[in-house]
C-alpha cells in the first residue's frame, strides 16, 4: 500500500534523476513516484510511476497538477538537486502528520520565520541557515537542521510536504506560483496564518544535496531572483503581527 506520492521536478538534471528516485525507493513507507520533466528529453525509469515530459519549461506549479492526482493522503516534492539520505525520512514526514492532525499544515527541512514587516531575505551576516529562530534578531530568520521543532511560516519548496486534499481548495495557476510555488502554497494550504507551518527537528539529517544545487539551472541564478522572492512574500504575507 502507496503512503505517500513524491513528486519529482526535473529540468536539465536528469544525471541526478536516479539517485533521487532510489531514494525514495529505499524507503521504510512505500511511496508513488510521479515527474514533471521540463525538458523534451526522455525520463525512462521503471520505478516512477507517472511521467508528464513538458516541450518547454513551465517551471515549479505544474508539478501541483500532478500531484492532484494521487490516491495518497499526503503528497510532497522533491527538487531533482536533493534525494532522501535517511531511510525512514519520509516514514518520518508521514508521523508528522499523524502527530498534529492538521490537513492545512505544510512540513519540509528548511523554511523561513518571518518577522512583521522585514523582507524575505535575512537582514543579518554570516550564514543565512539557522539551526532555531532568534527572537532577538530583527530579522526573518531561515531555518535548516534544527534541533527542536521550528513553527514556521513559509517551507522552502525544495522539498514540502502537506495533505493532497488542500490542493482542491488553491487556485490553478495563484500569483508567483511558477517560480515561487513554495511561498504560495505555505500561504493557501496554512491559510496565510502566522507560524503555522514546520520545520520538525526529525527532519534533520534526512536529506543530501546532489549535484548542480547552486548552478546556472537554478531558479537563484536568475538576477532578478530575489526582488520575486521579496514580492511574493509581500503578496501571501502582508504582515506578520501576532
């Protein structure tokens, strides 16, 4: 029995698309396999599931079609730069869920506390990634590898994770959702509240980086790649007061 459907986002990595998917295969829950290939080159793997290869890259939303599709309570992504380095990662996702019992709730390994008023991006030096939100910073804090569960509110769309029913309440194509699907969805799934998405401290350790993470196929190459972030962040959460 199927606990989960991982979909893949493939675009010009398809050297990474076999590590990602033995992966997921190498997991303690049983998961479908779905990809949203961007590129006309063919993806031919006997462990994926579903395949809908694009002529043209229509970026990160229509991989939420798919999902759309699944017979899965829960559906997540995965970028074809990161794969599963823990066999019980998602095993670990799916007692999340069971744990809070909320279908409006959006989990992933990295994410970004957002303080009323200040940008998306960090306003403070040295590494961005922060094992736990400080309070005495005067700045929205991004969050990786943290030792005790984060509340959060926007989960990085490198991997999310959240129930597939919230999917029939989200627009078809919302505002920012090709480019900045992770900030759209941490908004219309948790319903624009603040902190309630996650960053579970079990998370931590789950995950590896393949190659081409920071390359020119990444969305952060683009020179106006951060001014679209700001203003997604702006749309889905125009202020943060408690």
């Amino acid at each position: 029995m199927h606990e989960a459907t991982v979909v893949l986002l493939s675009y010009k990595r398809e050297r990474n698309i076999e590590s990602v998917v033995s992966s997921v295969k190498s997991q303690t829950a049983c998961a479908r396999i779905f990809i949203w290939h961007n590129s006309p080159s063919a993806i031919i793997n006997k462990n994926v599931d579903l395949v809908v290869t694009a002529s043209s890259n229509l970026y990160c939303w229509p991989r939420w079609f798919m999902a759309s599709m699944a017979d899965t309570e829960i559906v997540l992504s995965l970028d074809d730069d990161l794969a599963f380095s823990n066999q019980n990662t998602l095993a670990e996702i799916l007692n999340t869920y069971q744990k809070h019992g909320r279908d409006n709730l959006v989990c992933g390994p990295e994410g970004v506390s957002l303080k009323p008023k200040k940008p998306y991006f960090p306003l403070y030096s040295g590494r961005i990634n922060k094992a736990a939100d400080d309070q005495s910073l005067d700045s929205s804090v991004h969050i990786c590898a943290p030792g005790e569960d984060q509340a959060v509110d926007i989960v990085k769309g490198r991997c999310l994770a959240f129930a597939r029913s919230a999917l029939s309440a989200i627009p078809l194509k919302p505002e920012y959702g090709e480019t900045c699907d992770d900030i759209a969805l941490s908004s219309l799934v948790g319903g624009g509240g603040v902190k309630t998405n996650l960053v579970p401290a079990c998370l931590t350790g789950g995950f590896v980086d393949l190659p081409g993470k920071n390359d020119e196929m990444a969305l952060s190459s683009s020179p106006v790649w951060k001014q679209i972030r700001e203003q997604a962040r702006w749309h889905y959460f125009p202020s943060q007061e408690v």
